[in-house]
C-alpha cells in the first residue's frame, strides 16, 4: 500500500492563482481530512470528509473548497490563491472504526508559497 | 473549537535523561485523545489513541497515560535519545467529531549527546 499520496510537494503560485492539492489513499478509509501547518499555529482542520459525497468544514475553511466523488480521493482547491495561505499542506485519512478514536495516517505533505 | 495546551513549548535534554510532557484539554465532553510524534521535515505519525480514564498505553521508550476526569495525558520518554529528537502533538475528540482532531501546537523536543 502506498498509504496517504499527496501531489505536488512543492508549489509556488501568485496572489490571485487559482490550484489543486491532490490527495489520495489506498487504504479504503472513510475519513479523510485536510490540515495546514503554521509556525506557532500547531496543525489546523481546514476541511474534512466522512465518506464519499460528504464534506464538512473544519476550523480554517476560508478560501478553500473541497468535493469527494470517491472515497480514494479527497481535492483541496484553493480558488484565488492569497500570502496568508503559503503554508505546509497535510492530507490525512483514518479508517472506520470509532468515531474519534481511529488513528490518522499523514501524508507527506504540500509545501505551498504564495507570492 | 477545543481549548488544548501543551507543556512545555519546547525542551532540551541530554542523551540518557528521562522527560514528559503534558496535554491538558476540556474534561467534559471527552472521547479520545490522540499523541503524535512529527519529525522535521516529515509527516506526523501516530502514537497512541486512549479513551479510558486511567488508561496507560506503551511503545518502546514512550508510554503515556490519561485522566479524563481532570483533563490531562502525560506522555513519557525514558532515557531519551537523539532520534527522540521531534514535536510531540496530543489532539483530543469529543464524541461524534470523527476525523475532526483538534491539535496542540505541540512540545518540541530536542535530545543531544
């Protein structure tokens, strides 16, 4: 199993770009989440999915959307990319199990900069 | 959005020196509550996801414990070394809330020689 996929792995794009941040997994979990990590801001929920056709926002969702039409997938859009959205980008995904007590897999992460 | 606090920000020890770390977080409206270890320039990986109060899980040099009760976990390393070397994360879950973790911003934690 390739685990949790996400492409690129770096990007630079200017103010006003629009981009997706693919993500995959293999694993055939349900749960699947999208983080961004700032320095002193610890990892934040942006957007997240409990199943095929089914997204929610999480703490940060301003500026992204995101759809998941299969459960291997799960496409973070950044619409007009902005400065305030360079960041490091983590997909992560859980299987289904206990509601919050399943462990979450990572991917390796997008590193994004906007100018 | 949970309130989550993680003690201290950052540490340093020498090789060999045992250490812990504290996630304190809302006591009520608890369910689970996840450690992660994130290396630099890595992806985070789990350690350990407790839901019981009084629950004690171990992995190696790292166990950790959890209150609920009073809303905290410690998690412990014994004998530390340089691969100890990363960012510890807790992130708690109310019930319902799947996938929707809410993290600390983590110790960091540094081992040298």
């Amino acid at each position: 199993n390739a685990g949790v996929t996400q492409t690129p792995k770096f990007q630079v794009l200017k103010t006003g770009q629009s981009m997706t941040l693919q993500c995959a997994q293999d694993m055939n979990h349900e749960y699947m989440s999208w983080y961004r990590q700032d320095p002193g801001m610890g990892l934040r929920l942006i957007h997240y999915s409990v199943g095929a056709g089914i997204t929610d926002q999480g703490e940060v969702p301003n500026g992204y959307n995101v759809s998941r039409s299969t459960t291997e997938d799960f496409p973070l859009r950044l619409l007009s990319a902005a400065p305030s959205q360079t960041s490091v980008y983590f997909c992560a995904s859980s299987g289904r199990g206990l509601a919050g007590a399943d462990t979450q897999y990572f991917g390796p992460g997008t590193r994004l900069t906007v100018l | 959005i949970l309130n989550v606090e993680q003690s201290p920000q950052s540490l340093h020890v020498q090789e060999g020196d045992s250490t812990n770390f504290t996630c304190s977080f809302p006591s009520s409206n608890f369910y689970a509550l996840h450690w992660y270890r994130w290396e630099t320039a890595k992806s985070p990986e789990a350690l350990f996801v407790m839901t019981l109060n009084g629950d004690e899980k171990k992995k190696g040099r790292i166990s950790a414990t959890l209150n609920t009760k009073e809303g905290y976990s410690y998690l412990y390393i014994k004998g530390s070394q340089p691969e100890d070397s990363a960012t510890y994360l807790c992130a708690p879950t109310p019930p319902g809330t799947a996938s929707k973790l809410t993290f600390g911003t983590g110790t960091r934690l540094q081992v040298t020689l």
